[in-house]
C-alpha cells in the first residue's frame, strides 16, 4: 500500500503575526477538513492545533463554512500559482506537457488533503467552491496555458492538431485525483510491489506516457 506522512502544521506557541496566524490556521485546517469532512470538522480541534481560539478563527474567517471556503481556495490558488512558474514560452513543448504532468501527479501525493478536499466538495456538489468569488477566472490560468503549449506542440509538429485544452487538464486531473482519492481501497484490493517511492514513480511514468501519447501526432 502506498503510505504518506502526513504533515504537521501546528504552531507550537502564540504569534502576533496577523498574516502568519491566518497562514497556520489555514494549514491545519486543510488537512482536518480533508480527514473528517466540513459536518465533522470542529473548530475546537483546529483552534487546538493551531494553539489560536475558536473566537480568533471565527475573527478571521466568519463561521466554520467561512474557513471552510477559505480553504478550498487557499488549495486551488496554491496549485494554479505553482503551475505558472512553468516556464512554457521558453521550454520545448514536449518537455513543458511532461513537466505539468509530473508536477500535477506529484502534487496531488505530497498534498493528499488537496484530492480529498476536492472529493468532498463534490459531496457538496460544488456548492461552497460556487461561493468563492473570482474562483473560476482563477483557476482558468492552467487553461490559458496549456492553450500556449498546444499551439506551440502543433506549430512544432510535436503535438497532433485538435487537442482540446480543458479535456488534456482533465485527463492530467484524473491520473493525479485518482491516485490519491482512490488510493486506499485500490492498493488493498490490486497489491502493488515495491516501495511506496517506486510505485508513485511507476504511476507517474504511466500517467505521462499515456497523456503524451494522447497528443502526439502519432495519435491523430
């Protein structure tokens, strides 16, 4: 089975730092949301963790929905920011579309609370990700850019025409998503040899060889 430390975020003592507070909150409560859902989410236990108060979170955010949407937009802004400081104006096409594979499938498993969030929030059917303003002129960033490398993979001749920038986000998603949200029950009923290291590495290959296939112009 494929194991994952699960990262501390708590502060081990009071701060004055409003932004740093703030920060820490958001850590902690990334991961507590993602183990017990927004229903079975306690601000008491955040407020435990963070060595803050339930009166400063609700200071900071309003109510627990409130933290709660703070959270999911801390995860998917995290994730659009990173993705742009791919070079991909200056990068070869192919290596660029490997790379954002790699990144994404990497990601998603050193960030598991990230996925979960995610599966959650379709619990809720997108219902507090709709609350979030700007969310979606955020997020469009991924699609603008692999907009760029298409049309620079065609221009080269290493990319097949047609490709359609939101479904190739969405295969990546789906290699990174499933390999997280699923991970549990798919490694205990289909064991997989080697080191937790060596079978991420495996699902990395995969998920990149099957994405740049899909583009390539062998596929067309």
């Amino acid at each position: 089975m494929v194991s994952r430390r699960k990262s501390g975020s708590g502060s081990s003592g009071r701060t004055n730092d409003p932004e740093r507070t703030r920060a820490n909150i958001l850590a902690v409560a990334s991961e507590h949301f993602a183990e017990h859902g927004l229903s079975g989410g306690r601000i008491d236990d955040i407020a435990t963790q963070t060595n803050t108060s339930k009166r400063m979170i609700y200071y900071y955010f309003g109510s627990k929905e409130g933290l709660y949407e703070a959270v999911l937009e801390r995860a998917y802004l995290e994730i659009r920011r990173v993705e742009l400081e791919i070079d991909i104006p200056n990068m070869d096409p192919t290596d660029a579309l490997r790379q954002i594979v790699h990144f994404t499938v990497d990601h998603q498993y050193s960030h598991p609370w990230f996925g979960r969030l995610v599966a959650i929030e379709n619990i809720h059917h997108g219902e507090y990700l709709k609350r979030i303003p700007g969310i979606r002129e955020h997020n469009a960033t991924i699609i603008q850019q692999l907009e760029t490398l298409i049309a620079k993979g065609v221009e080269q001749g290493q990319f097949r025409t047609g490709i359609d920038p939101l479904s190739l986000h969405w295969m990546i998603s789906a290699f990174a998503i499933f390999n997280v949200v699923n991970d549990y029950t798919f490694s205990y009923l289909f064991p997989t040899p080697g080191t937790p290291q060596e079978v991420q590495a495996q699902r990395r290959a995969l998920a990149t060889e099957a994405v740049l296939r899909w583009c390539s112009v062998q596929a067309a």
